[in-house]
C-alpha cells in the first residue's frame, strides 16, 4: 500500500513530541500477510541525548521498542480500519525476546519492521526489527491489545 504520512499517523496514534517515535510508514500491506515498514530518523536533537550520554550519544533501547511498538499499533489500526472502519487505541501489554544488536545514534535511520503474527480478541502478537543500514540493530516480540475510544 501506499506511503502513511506524519499527519495521518498522529490521527492513528495518541503520541506527540517528545514521545512519538514512527515518522513516516514506507509500505504497509494486510494480505497475504499483515507487515508494515517505518522510519525513524534519529537527531541529535532528542532530548534523551542530553543525559544518554552527553558523550557518546546512545538511543536508549527501551525507545526503540517503543518505535516498534508505536509501528505495530499503526499496523493494528490499519488493519482494523480496512475491515472494520473502526478506531481504536492499542497498548503494548508484553514485550518478549528482546535483543539489543547494536547501537543507534544521531544521524541513524532507523527501519522499523513489523509483522502480525496473530490477532486474537483484540490483542495482536507482532513480530518486530528494528535496523540501520540493513544491520540489525534490535528485535522482540510485541504484544498489544485494542481498546475502543
């Protein structure tokens, strides 16, 4: 599918400044499977690189999951949406194997893969990876569930 903007993921999503981490979705499809691809763009302009570290400017890891979870919910709400017209917000309930590759740093873009690996009463499981010029750099498997407005 086609390309989701800035604007219309802050219609999906309820994060803003300084918390919103997807900036753009590069491609999303829901047949044959549910997968979606986003960007992040990393600046030194982040407010966590004042103290994570002054020196030697780290993406926290906890942040990069929280992309890919803020991609899995826009994956979830894509989804839905083409079904059902429905919104909804969904909450990332459990993170599991979560591993840390490498290190993402001002200047790095970050793609952020996601793919559905089931849905079951409102609660979604994602596959998900984060990477920066085609290097891992993170992965984990995401749980989220839905909740109507």
């Amino acid at each position: 599918m086609t390309a989701i903007e800035i604007k219309q993921i802050m219609a999906m999503l309820p994060h803003r400044y300084p918390f919103q981490l997807l900036d753009r979705v590069e491609s999303w499809e829901i047949e044959p499977e549910k997968k979606l691809v986003g960007i992040k763009n990393v600046t030194i302009n982040e407010p966590f690189f004042r103290g994570h570290f002054p020196e030697n400017p780290v993406m926290p890891g906890v942040l990069i999951i929280e992309a890919l979870a803020q991609a899995s919910g826009v994956l979830a709400f894509v989804s839905r949406s083409a079904k059902e017209n429905a919104a909804g917000l969904y909450y990332l309930v459990k993170i599991d194997k979560a591993r840390f590759n490498k290190t993402v740093h001002p200047g790095d873009q970050l793609r952020l893969e996601v793919t559905q690996k089931r849905m079951l009463r409102g609660m979604g499981l994602y596959d998900c990876m984060a990477s920066v010029d085609g290097r891992k750099v993170a992965s984990a498997e995401i749980l989220c569930a839905g909740r109507p407005d």
